[in-house]
C-alpha cells in the first residue's frame, strides 16, 4: 500500500520542467503576428516621417547608403528634401534611426520568447529540455516572420550591414542582435552542457541559427528545386519540424558527449 501511494506522488521538480517545456513547445508562431515597421500615431507629422524611414529603407536596401540620395528618398516618400532635415537632421541620423526602428521591430518580433526564457533561466538550474525549447521557440519565431511578416522590407539593409556594417551598426547589435545572440547561445549551453564561455559554443549558436536564414536568403534556390512558386503551409510546418529535429540531434548528440 505505501509503495503504491509513493508510486502515485507527484515529483515537483518534474512537474516544473514539463509546464515550463509546455510552454516552449506548444506554439509554433504560425502565421507572423502583424506588427508594423517605425509604428507612429495617426498624426500627420508623425506619418510623414514614418514615410521618410520606410522610403530610406527601401531605397539603400536597394542602392545601398552612398548611392541612395537624399532627393530620391525625399520623393518616394511623397516629400521633400527639406523635410529629412527638419525631422533627422541629416542623411546620417535618418540612417541611424532607420537601423533603431529595425532593432525596435526585431526586438518586438522575440519579446515574447525573449522575456519567458530570461525569466526562466533566472529562477535557477534549468533542465536541458528546456534548453532545447528555448532554441526551438527562438528558431520557429524567426521562421514564421520571415516567411508571414515584415522581414522582407528589412532584408536588403540587414544583408548590407552584416556584409559592410555601416559606422551606425552597433545601434543595431548593442541594442537587439548582440542580446538575442547572447540568450540564444546561453540556451544552447544548457541544452548541451557546453562552457558558456567558450568560442565554441558561440559558433555552434551562430551555425544553428543560421538554418532559419536559408530559408529566407536562400528561398529562391530552394522555390526552384521544389518547382514552386511559394512555401506553402504545409511547406512551413515541415521546415519547423526539420529545424526542431537538427535542436534534437546536435544537443542530443553533444550531451552524450560531456562528462
């Protein structure tokens, strides 16, 4: 009889990690959630410069920043030249804020998975299942932006600043890609047991997460080896699936590994 009671008690500890694992894996973040680019309020004023920076994102993506004119982004944002100095100053800070409003939406993009997993990993020890949930959650997120949200009108400039990042990049790193590059590898070290200090590990997140980004910069390679003309459903949900199996294997394969 006691045997059977103490077969039947709860394991409070694993309790936790299966809610907390739940949590990670219970949505896939299909579709994107719509957010909007340089978000303002109705104001004219402010709508007028929201023009401007989607106008300037559009046309160095495009152009590149010493090639893409101040005159040019004036007119394909239906204003003119004098309005980027009464609302940036110059052709730089309007840059500048450009690569914040980018951050800004990246940044809303994982606010959800990014709070959850901060809060988790400071409650104290956390399983590696959870690890791997994180990593999952953090890759499925981006998937589904890429694919369903506003990516695509921020590619070209990210392409850009990652091949010759501009004096105005670390706005961009400091305050969205070096924090979410930071939470993603920390997740990876629980998951694997790997030092978190280590290039290692570092490299391991960056190799990792660079699977989400084929599907982007690579699609049309892929879209033409499918003989496709666009991902389906369907389609997005094997991708998901075959990323949260590379997590599986990889951490799996490199726990096995450490003492």
């Amino acid at each position: 009889m006691a045997e059977g009671f103490a077969s039947r008690r709860k394991n409070p500890e694993k309790d936790r990690i299966t809610q907390l694992f739940d949590i990670f894996t219970r949505s896939s973040n299909f579709p994107a959630v719509e957010r909007e680019l340089f978000p303002v309020s109705p104001n004219k004023g402010e709508q007028a410069r929201r023009k401007l920076l989607l106008a300037a994102l559009e046309k160095i993506g495009a152009k590149g920043y010493e090639n893409a004119s101040v005159r040019e982004i004036a007119e394909a944002a239906g204003q003119n030249v004098a309005a980027i100095a009464y609302y940036f100053g110059t052709k730089d800070k309007l840059y500048a804020a450009v690569l914040l409003g980018i951050g800004e939406y990246l940044s809303s993009v994982f606010a959800a998975v990014a709070a959850d997993s901060r809060r988790m990993l400071a409650e104290g020890p956390v399983d590696p299942e959870i690890g791997r949930g994180i990593l999952k959650r953090m890759m499925r997120t981006f998937l589904g932006e890429q694919l369903g949200g506003d990516f695509e009108k921020i590619r070209l400039v990210m392409m850009r600043e990652q091949a010759d990042p501009s004096e105005n990049f670390d706005l961009l790193y400091r305050g969205t890609l070096g924090p979410l590059h930071e939470l993603f590898t920390r997740a990876m070290c629980i998951a694997t047991g790997e030092d978190p200090a280590s290039t290692e590990v570092v490299f391991r997140a960056h190799a990792i997460f660079g699977q989400v980004l084929a599907f982007k910069l690579a699609r049309t390679t892929l879209l033409r080896r499918l003989g496709k003309s666009q991902l389906d459903a369907a389609d997005v949900t094997s991708i998901a699936d075959i990323l949260d199996q590379h997590v599986d294997f990889i951490c799996g394969g490199l726990k096995g590994t450490r003492p």
